[in-house]
C-alpha cells in the first residue's frame, strides 16, 4: 500500500484556446485534509472534475490507490472509493431526501443486495448526522439552498468513499452552519477519510486543512501549512489582497 492515495502527474486540460490547467503535480496522503483556493477561474473545478472523470484531462496521469484511472469511466472511479459534490446542487428533485441519499447507497454500497431496509436505514442514519432528520421524506424539490448543500453532502458520503471531493460546499451556510459542517468532515477524516475541500471561507480552509495548496491560471502558486500558504507573498497578491 503506497502513502499517497492520489497522484496526479502533468495533467492538462484545454477548452479551446483556453488553458484551464498547465500541467498540475498534485499528491495527497492517505487520511490528508487537503484544502484548494484560489481566483474563479484558476481551475479549481476543472481539476476536481478530471480527478472525478467528469472531465477527461488532455495529457497527465492519475492514479487513485496505486492504479492508473486516467481512463477510467467516471462510475467506475467512484465504485472504487471516490465521491464528490458539485458547486450546484443536482439532487432528484421529485424524490425526497431519504430517497436520494439511498441511490449512491444502492449504486455502489448495495448493488448486489435486496435489503432496501438496510439501506433506508444507512440513509437515514446520513441524514441525522446532518441535522436533517425532520426532513428525511420531505421533496428535495421544497429544499433551501443550504439544505440542498446538505443534501449533497450528504449523497457523497453515502457512497462511503476513501476520497471525498468538495466544491464550495459551505456557500452561502451561516457561521454556525460552516462551524456544524466542518464538525462532520473533522470527523469523517478522523475515520480515516481523505478529503480535498474548494472553499472561498477561509476561516474554513485555515480550521480543517493540514495542507493547502492555491491556483492561478491553471497552475499551482503556492503548497504548504495553511499558515504558509495564507503568508505567501503571491498568495497574497493574486488572492488574498495585499
């Protein structure tokens, strides 16, 4: 068993003549709470979405515990131990919460078994950890934005990954949000989870990052302690603000 989980090797990805990433090497340990930041546009996603399969990168490797998934389909990835969220919640809206947390449970978890019990009873048990036990039947369709964040949430770590991907998930959560969620992911790497977080909070990056790593235009600028990143003098330039 290698120390990294994940290597990325010399990834690019062009959309026309737009450069979104310029070769990134990006390694993350096992169990390691990796936080990414930088501008809009500096590739953030497009990163997480080659990582995922959503996107397929033009040059690069990937390896994802010791096997090369360049290639590999999407669905396949996340049988193998990925899952992520999208900075756009995209939950069934005719189905309810309990309902939609229970597709990545039968998809991956349960797809050889019958026991629809069980698996009611693993999304519901998903749901209380969120503080969304009152709205476990409730349509996805009536959600407010921070519930649908939730709702994400809450389908990724269904899938019970190794990996879990996170897209600007505590957009527009109040502080008291921000404080329960990170409470949630601080226990899930306790657990042995690996998590790499896209977050524009910085009190959030700074409290559940080990190692922050920040984009600009495609490239990596700065990869250190998040106290290191934050003092970066480019970092600072292209970012933070002076």
């Amino acid at each position: 068993m290698t120390e990294n989980l994940l290597e990325v090797t010399a990834v690019s990805k062009r959309f026309g003549g737009f450069v979104a990433l310029a070769g990134i090497d990006l390694s993350v340990r096992r169990g390691e709470r990796l936080g990414i930041i930088g501008p809009n546009g500096s590739g953030k996603t497009t990163l997480m979405n080659c990582i995922s399969g959503s996107l397929r990168s033009d040059s690069g490797s990937i390896r994802f515990d010791g096997a090369d998934i360049t290639r590999l389909a999407t669905y396949r990835r996340t049988r193998l131990g990925m899952a992520r969220s999208f900075q756009i919640p995209r939950p069934f809206l005719s189905m309810t919460l309990a309902e939609n947390v229970s597709v990545p449970l039968e998809y991956v978890r349960h797809r050889r078994s019958a026991h629809t019990a069980d698996v009611r009873s693993e999304a519901l048990a998903i749901i209380e950890r969120l503080g969304l036990a009152d709205k476990a039947d409730a349509p996805a369709s009536t959600f407010s934005q921070v519930e649908l964040r939730k709702l994400e949430l809450a389908r990724a770590m269904a899938a019970r990954p190794a990996l879990l991907m996170l897209d600007e998930v505590m957009a527009g959560l109040s502080a008291a949000e921000v404080d329960e969620l990170l409470a949630i992911l601080l226990a899930l790497s306790r657990d042995g989870v690996t998590v790499i977080m896209i977050e524009h909070i910085m009190r959030a990056i700074m409290r559940f990052s080990e190692r922050v790593v920040c984009l600009d235009a495609g490239r990596i600028v700065a990869d250190g302690t998040p106290a290191q990143v934050v003092a970066d003098a480019d970092v600072q330039r292209i970012y933070l603000g002076a």
